[in-house]
C-alpha cells in the first residue's frame, strides 16, 4: 500500500474509484441484481409492491431482527 503526501489522497473510500477485484465487483452487481427482482415482484415469496415483506425477506436471510 502507497501513503501519499497530501492527506486527502489517501482517502480511498470514493465510490468512483472502482472496485479492487473482480470477486468484490461480481457479488456486489448480483446483489443489486437481487434487489431489483425483489422490488419486481419476480422473486418467490415476496410480492411486488410489498416493502415490509421484502424487508423482512432480507432480514431473514442476514439474520437479522426485523
């Protein structure tokens, strides 16, 4: 890893900077893919227009308390 000299430089958290591996930039683009069929309506289990269920959907599978 390069340190830079002018502080702002080393702030590599700017969304246009890209991602740094293929792997990174393949889970994130199916992850978006997910959600949009989700909103569609074209994913078993959570109907289109359903916000709470698609929330709950998601807690469900992240483990997380809704």
């Amino acid at each position: 890893m390069e340190l830079r000299q002018v502080k702002y430089l080393n702030n590599l958290t700017k969304p246009g900077m890209g991602f740094f591996s293929d792997l990174t930039a393949r889970r994130t683009l199916q992850g978006y893919e997910i959600m949009n069929m989700m909103r569609k309506g074209q994913f078993h289990g959570v109907a289109k227009g359903d916000v709470e269920g698609q929330v709950a959907f998601v807690a469900t599978l992240f483990g997380v308390v809704a």
